[in-house]
C-alpha cells in the first residue's frame, strides 16, 4: 500500500489564516508610511522656500510676508492632492497647506522663522497626526 503525501485541509487553512492576519496588520502600517511619504513632499518644497526667506531676511533684515516679496513663484503646488499649496505669510512664516490625500479636513505644517546668533532657526508646527510629521518637525 502506498502512502499518501501532501498538506491536510486543516493545515492549508492554518496557514491562509495567518497570511490574514498578517495582511491585516502590514496594511495598515503600509497605509501610514505612504501617508508620512507625502507629507515629506511638502517639507522638501518648502526647503526651497526656507532658503529664500533666509536669503532675504540676510539681505534685508526683515521678513518677507509673501511669496513674491521672497523671490519666489505665487504658486507653489507639489503632486495633485497631496500639496496645494506652499505661502510665504506674515513674518516669513511658511505654511504648506496639504489636500484630500493626507487628511480629510484642513492640514498644515507651518515653519517659522526666528533670527539667532547670525543664522535663521526654524521652528515647525503641524495640525497633522504627529505619525505622520517627519521627525524634523517634531
């Protein structure tokens, strides 16, 4: 007689129930790191914008209040639904305004400006959940 070989039903449902539970626990995790992701897009583009608040605050040792006065385009947008907007406002104050793909309601990151020891200091404030801000603006 001979014997049979192979995976009892039993042990092939073990094994598709912890894929399961993996899978519910990875998504998750994967769903926070794409958002943190994009949040990271808006803080490079404002790197640019950091730059030339600092460049005309050393220049002229006052801070710009707007887009143009900074030297840069009034229109900063990054990919459709994550950044709508990066503004240069009161104080130089850089506030990067964030869409439907980060949070449903109103989220922002806002740096601000602060003159110390010849250097410009930045201090970032966020109405985001604080998982998804990059550890620089924590």
């Amino acid at each position: 007689m001979k014997k049979q070989q192979g995976f009892t039903l039993i042990e092939l449902m073990i094994v598709v129930a912890i894929i399961g539970i993996l899978a519910a626990i990875a998504l998750p995790a994967y769903q926070d790191y794409t958002k943190r992701a994009k949040v990271s897009e808006g803080i490079s583009l404002a790197a640019g914008a950091k730059t030339a608040v600092s460049e005309y605050y050393i220049s002229e040792n006052v801070w710009p209040n707007t887009n143009a006065s900074a030297g840069l385009a009034t229109t900063i947008t990054g990919t459709a639904g994550v950044v709508t907007g990066v503004t240069v406002g009161t104080s130089g104050a850089i506030t990067v305004q964030y869409g439907t793909a980060i949070s449903a309601t109103s989220a922002a990151v806002v740096l601000t400006p602060s003159a110390g020891s010849g250097s410009v200091l930045w201090v970032c404030t966020s109405t985001l959940d604080p998982a998804l801000v990059p550890a620089t603006c924590r």
